[in-house]
C-alpha cells in the first residue's frame, strides 16, 4: 500500500522540476522532507519515512514549533508580525538565548512535557533583543531538523512554503541561518499543483523567488550557544 498524497507529499511535489531539494513547510509548525529513493531511518532522530511510490520514500522530521512561535510572542509583547520584520531587519545585538518548545516538542527532542525557556537575560537586554532572540530561537530549532536530515539524505537547497513565507524578511533569515539557497514559488497555494503533480506523475515548470544566503553573519555562534544550552537542558 502507497499513500496517495497528503500535505507532506504535496509540498514536496511542488518542487519536482528541481534537482537536489528538500522542502521545508513553515507553518503553525514546520517540518523537513525529501524524497529518496531509501526508507532512511535513525533511532536517535526518530525521523519517520513512508513509502509515497514504489521507489521512493518521503523522509523528514516533524516539529511542534513554527510561525506558531511568532503569534505566540506578539501576544506575549503586543507587538506585530510588522514590528518583527522591522527587528529582522535591523537586528539588535542579542545574547540571549531562547528554546522555542511552547506546545511540547517532536523532532529534535521528542519530548511532550518540553517547555520554552529564555536565557541570558541580563539589565542591558532589551524588549527588541528579547524579541529577535525568540525569531532566532525559532529558526535555530529548524536548522537542527535540516541538519539532521542533512545526514539521512543529500540535497543542496531548500524549498520554502507555508505561511511563515508572508513574513517579508524571514527568507532570508532562514537562508542565512541554514546556510542554503531558498526557492519560494510564486504561484499561491503551490500545493494544489504539487498534489496534482504526485497524483498524476505529472512536472509542473514552477516560478520561483530564490534567497541566496549571506556568509559570516556571526550565527555560527549564537547556534553554538543555543545547542549547548539546548543539551545542558534536554541531555
């Protein structure tokens, strides 16, 4: 038995005029995917892989915390998804750290009972390096579920699609932080044609906006920091 479509498959049936993709779907939550022709698994990840065809599996990690992360925050601190983009924009300096578990955690902690956590607040932290240093926590938990899928399966960049794409400047944050080039379709609701593409075994020439990233930005750090943090507090 094969599962016809589902929005997994769909999104990364969007990209199937490109080569060498994996597809991250930013959303409420997000999640990380990509073909192989290879049921891939790792324990440690507790990555899941389905078969979509018979030569081909749909491989990613699934996680609890996305653009969810950054309505939670605007509640939380009155501001606005305008305001955040500002931030990103012109970002502040920052070394606080934050774990963005706020509804529990799948991939990379599969822990339920995770919890989000700010750290390194100090007098001279400001309500804008608080709020950046949410964004980066965000992100910072999908570069761990790309890079971990980076070790089940090759790919060279990363389709981008979901809601967390509305956000003017976070593109090429993700881009910068991943260190991938990003294709974003043009077309609205790209899925519909990826689901039609992977029902039909049809290709579809899509347009799309592509975001190169930026080296020597200084993430390098901040992520070491967050990783370090990350395993002192879920070892």
């Amino acid at each position: 038995m094969y599962i016809g479509t589902s929005d997994g498959i769909s999104s990364n049936y969007v990209f199937n005029d490109l080569e060498d993709v994996a597809v991250l779907s930013l959303g409420t939550s997000h999640a990380v995917r990509v073909i192989h022709e290879k049921g891939q698994l790792n324990h440690t990840y507790q990555n899941f892989a389905y078969a979509i065809h018979p030569e081909a599996y749909l491989i990613g990690l699934p996680s609890n915390n996305g653009a969810d992360v950054l309505a939670w925050a605007n509640k939380l601190f009155n501001s606005s998804f305008a305001e955040l983009n500002a931030i990103i924009l012109n970002p502040p300096e920052t070394e606080t750290i934050f774990l963005p578990f706020i509804n529990g955690e799948r991939a990379p902690i599969w822990e339920d009972t995770a919890m989000a956590h700010l750290f390194n607040l100090t007098r001279v932290s400001t309500r804008e390096s608080v709020l950046y240093a949410i964004i980066l926590g965000m992100v910072f938990n999908i570069k761990q579920n790309v890079d971990q899928l980076a070790k089940l399966a090759d790919f060279k960049a990363i389709g981008l699609v979901g809601g967390g794409t509305s956000l003017a400047s976070l593109p090429q944050l993700i881009a910068d932080v991943l260190g991938y080039t990003l294709y974003i379709p043009t077309m609205k609701n790209a899925e519909t044609l990826g689901s039609i593409a992977a029902v039909k075994g049809k290709t579809f020439q899509m347009e799309y906006k592509r975001v190169h990233p930026n080296e020597n930005l200084g993430y390098t750090r901040l992520y070491d920091k967050y990783k370090e943090t990350l395993d002192e507090q879920y070892k």
